[in-house]
C-alpha cells in the first residue's frame, strides 16, 4: 500500500530541495528518518517533516507498521516564484526571483516494494 504525504510553497528553491530528497530515495523510513535529523541544511528539516507525516498517515489512517516503511518516491517540484524588484543604476531595475518548491515524499511497506 502505498501511502503521500506532501508539503507546499516552502521559501527554498527546488535545485537545494533535491539534494536531499535524492539522498533519502529508497531507504527505509526509519533510516532516513535519523539521518535527516543530522544532516546541517535548512531543506533537510523541511524534507524530515515532511517524511514524519508522511510516516504519521501510513501508521494511524492504514495501520501500517513503521519498521516495514520504505521511500518510494522523494520529489522536490518548483511552486510559485514570488517577482521582486531591485533599484538599479540610472533608474533601472532588477529582477529577484523569490523561489519556492513543493516536497512529495510517497512510502510503501515491504510487501508492495516486492512486487
């Protein structure tokens, strides 16, 4: 079974998201779950909050055990870019692109990941 949980509009862009999401794909909840909580980035706090509730729905809304969890699927996708502007030189202006991303993180327990 496989069970989503999923995060929108955090202030990060999605290239910084990705690389954490990309080191926890495949593991086992419980695995990433500890590294997570020492890895020294601001995404990681966001992906490891996204895995706990995404662990929290497999265990209360399916009954799942938490040891036979695996990450499926880890996916960082772009949100909405806030447009700012800057004043520039001789009455020019520069663009600042404030960027966001969106965390999906889908887990499966042992016996879908067989199959």
């Amino acid at each position: 079974m496989k069970v989503c949980a999923v995060t929108k509009n955090i202030r990060m862009s999605s290239q910084k998201m990705r690389e954490v999401t990309r080191q926890i794909h495949g593991m086992r909840a419980v695995e990433a779950r500890a590294i997570l909580g020492y890895v020294p980035r601001k995404s990681a706090r966001a992906v490891l909050a996204t895995l706990k509730s995404a662990i929290a729905n497999a265990v209360n809304n399916f009954g799942l055990d938490e040891g036979s969890l695996w990450i499926v699927e880890s996916v960082a996708g772009a949100a909405p870019t806030y447009k700012r502007f800057r004043p520039k030189a001789r009455g020019s202006a520069g663009h600042i692109l404030k960027r966001g991303c969106n965390v999906r993180i889908v887990l499966s327990d042992i016996s879908s990941k067989n199959n």
